[in-house]
C-alpha cells in the first residue's frame, strides 16, 4: 500500500523546490557579474597595450657585442673550354664573426611609476644601465685565424634592443680615452634592431697586452619587464629598483637577492659555459639569433593580485553565501515557525549578489580594501534591516547580518592569502558545515515535515487573527449600520 504525502508536506516540499530554483536563478546575475569582471579586465588589457605602443614595450638587451666583418678568398679550378684547360678563379665573401668580451658588467637602477589611460594604470619604468667590461686581447688574431681570411673590413661593438623607442638619449662609448657615439643598427641582421658603434683598429692595439677597457650609460625606459643577455665569458649583473614585487623569469635566476617593501637589489654571475655562449653565438652568425635574444635573465613588474583578480577569487564563494543564507532562514522556518515567501528568499539573495558589482565597481576608483569594506557595509545593513521585518525579530536580523560580517571578514584574508588562499578557502567551508551539521544533529529529518508544516499553519492562522477586517479599519460594525 502506497502512503501518500499529506496536503502540507506537499506544500513543504514545493517550497524547498521553489528555494532550489530561486538559487538557480541567481545563477543568472552572478553570470553577469563574471562577464563583467572579464569584460573589465580585458578593458584593463587594452589600455596596458595602448601604453605599450605609446610609451615603449618590455625591453629585451644583448649586450655587449663585438662584430667583426671580414672577407675571405677561396680558389678553384674551373675547366675552361676554350682553354682545355683548368683555370684558377678567386671568389671573395663578406662573413661576420661575433665576439663576446672578456669581463662585462652590468649596473642598472630601475625607477618604476604607474602610467595611467582614464582609470587604468600599468607599471612602467626608466633606467640607465652602465655597461663596463674588456675588451680581448686576441680579438684581432681570432678573427685573423677563420679559414681563408683576408682582410677586416670593420669592427663594431653592438648593443640589441627590442623597441628603439625607449632609447631616451643617444649612449657614448668610452674606450682608450676615446669617445665614440652610437648610431642605430644592429648590424648583424636587417630584422635585428640595436645600437653600434664602429670603432677602428687602433683601438686593438694595446701596450703591452693589456686589457682593453670600455664603458658606455644606456638610457631607456620600457613597461613590465625588462630582460638581459650579457655576452661575456665572466659576466656580473646587478639590478635594483623601487619596485617591491619584482618576479625573476627567464633562464637564470639571481644568485642573491633581497627584497623589502621599498623596492629589491639582485645579483646574477654567469659564465660563457654556464650560458652556452660559443654555440649562440656560432649559430647567430648563421642568420640563427632567436636563441641568443631569448637567453636571457628577466624580471618582471609582477602585481601581486590586482583588483579584478580579487574580485574573480570572491565570486568564487557567491553561491556559498547565498546558499548558506537561505539554509538560515529554513532554520527559522524550522525551529521558530515562521513563514518566509519564496520572493524574499530572493530578495536577500539578490542584495547578496548585489555586493561583487559594487567591489568591481568601487575598486576601479578606490583601492581594494576600501571598496571592499563600503561594499560588505552596504549590503550586510540592507540585509539587517530587510530581515529585521522578514524574521520579525532584531536579534535574528542581527544574528544573520553578524554571521555575513563573520564570513565576509573571512573571505578577506582568504582574497589577500596568496600562497594559504585554497587551504584556508576549505578550513572555512569545513567550519560553516560542521556548524550546519551540529546545529540540526537532533532533527528528526523523517518526521520533520509534519512537525514544520504543523508549525507553518498555526502561524499563518496566528497572523490571520492578528489582521484586522476590513469592517474594522473602516471603523464601521453591523450594529452602527442599523
């Protein structure tokens, strides 16, 4: 025999249905929220390629390098038929021998600032980087050495550099006394750009074998990261800026570093073997630089978390705190016999929702935590005062506005946490469900239905009696009348 489910359980549970699909519902402005979030920062996107193109790109340096342009002859026989004969026949080529120097190093100061398009802003940055180091005293012999040499045609020393643009003044060379002024070019390859400097031989000729020493102040700017190859057999880089969240990429990492709220200081040392210098350098003389452009160390304007990035994290947990909510006020419903319309369940979860647009909205003018605060006050007193009429109680609204402060408080430290963000994420939904489960651990979940749609009743007839009649808001009885 088939038992049947009472008038009132059916009721119950067509409203639990109802609460399903409300919270459904609100799947809907909660997409809207995200493509928001997506749409702004892809603005965010732009805008910081815009400043790329108008203020100068991430800069890439290969530095410093010695390019050697020489001729060789090689002879053949060639049968000539006239002749009958072999005949010799010279052929003259242009080749190019690069390089590196002895000792180079390094010194850059990185002065960061925010540029900015309407409310977006990028780290961008200004530098002038001192380059010292040593000339070999063989140069001249190793490129005398190559297979059928004949003669130097130039010697240029060559600094690479992705985008001209952030040259911000034209460098000088200091070498034997002497001064000698950039010009742009790279020399090596048409699709290579840099700067060169063509220097004369006497330049080579040392007292004594000595070193030769040169020195040269690159100016320039660039926007996120700035990246350097060092063409030395010994090399030494040292960068230090004021920017406190610098993130070392590329395929050497510093050998020490430290790095403090005012900014950081790193020191790199690398050797041509370390670097596989002799092979970039071979196979750039080939046509093939990609390699040795892309051998570089990096460090990047890293931003930590910026304020879309946040709010992405805190929508994550949208449909936490609405669902824990509404399981809230089906507690009320439960142990205190209220009766909360489907249409107020979502209301109070709509002002929830309300709350990442607002932290999206304010954070692109104030700063994250600020925006942060203004949107959690905002929406936890509309949610207070609603519920205060809802629950018919302050203490309750209270209790449900304290448990959002509660949970709002939480999820703050959770957005900031980089590294601790997940595993504090899971303590906090480990710790609101065993509240949940401990709260209802002596409900009789099978008899339940009986005892709430029992409860539902008596209120709604409770409020039935409460309500006065139309007679008596108009002031007028039956006897009166007669």
């Amino acid at each position: 025999m088939t038992i049947k489910p009472s008038a009132s359980q059916q009721k119950l549970w067509i409203k639990i249905l109802a609460i399903l699909v409300l919270f459904l519902l609100l799947q809907l402005p909660m997409a809207f929220v995200k493509d928001s979030i997506k749409q702004r920062a892809n603005s965010l996107a732009d805008a910081k390629h815009n400043i790329e193109q108008s203020f100068s790109k991430s800069q890439s340096i290969v530095t410093p390098l010695f390019v050697v342009k020489y001729t060789t002859t090689t002879t053949s026989n060639v049968w000539d038929k006239n002749l009958k004969n072999y005949r010799s026949i010279k052929t003259t080529a242009q080749k190019t021998k690069l390089i590196a120097a002895d000792q180079t190093h390094i010194q850059s100061d990185i002065q960061t600032f925010e540029k900015k398009i309407g409310i977006f802003s990028t780290p961008v940055f200004e530098s002038n980087m001192t380059v010292k180091g040593t000339i070999p005293n063989n140069l001249i012999q190793l490129v005398e050495a190559q297979e059928n040499f004949t003669k130097i045609q130039s010697i240029h020393l060559v600094t690479l550099i992705n985008d001209l643009r952030g040259v911000t003044s034209i460098p000088q060379l200091k070498i034997n006394k002497q001064n000698f002024l950039f010009e742009e070019g790279s020399i090596i390859d048409d699709s290579l750009t840099g700067l060169n400097v063509k220097l004369n031989l006497e330049v080579f000729k040392s007292e004594n074998n000595k070193s030769i020493e040169f020195e040269f102040t690159l100016p320039f700017k660039g926007t996120n990261s700035l990246s350097i190859y060092p063409v030395g057999q010994n090399n030494e880089v040292n960068l230090s800026s004021n920017w406190p969240h610098p993130s070392f990429n590329g395929n050497f990492l510093p050998s020490k570093h430290n790095i403090t709220d005012e900014g950081f200081e790193a020191t790199w040392k690398l050797t041509s073997l370390s670097s596989n210098l002799s092979s970039l350098l071979s196979q750039c003389e080939l046509g093939h630089c990609q390699k040795l452009i892309n051998a570089s160390l990096s460090v990047n304007l890293f931003e930590p978390v910026n304020h879309y990035t946040l709010s992405e994290r805190a929508v994550k947990y949208a449909n936490l705190f609405i669902l824990l909510t509404f399981i809230a006020f089906f507690m009320f419903e439960i142990f205190k016999a209220l009766s909360i319309h489907p249409l107020q369940y979502l209301m109070v979860g709509l002002s929830l929702s309300i709350f990442f647009l607002l932290l999206i909205a304010l954070s692109e003018h104030f700063n994250f935590t600020t925006s942060y605060l203004i949107s959690a006050f905002a929406c936890i007193s509309l949610i207070s005062l609603y519920t205060s009429f809802i629950l018919k109680s302050l203490q309750r609204a209270l209790f449900i506005s304290g448990t959002l402060s509660v949970i709002y408080f939480a999820l703050f430290f959770i957005l900031h946490s980089e590294d601790f963000a997940f595993l504090m994420g899971s303590i906090l939904l480990f710790v609101l469900l065993t509240i949940v489960m401990l709260a209802t651990r002596k409900l009789d979940w099978y008899n339940i239905t009986s005892s709430i749609t029992s409860n539902l009743s008596s209120n709604i007839q409770l409020n039935i009696k409460k309500e006065p009649t139309v007679a008596q808001s108009s002031g007028f009885n039956s006897s009166s009348d007669e």
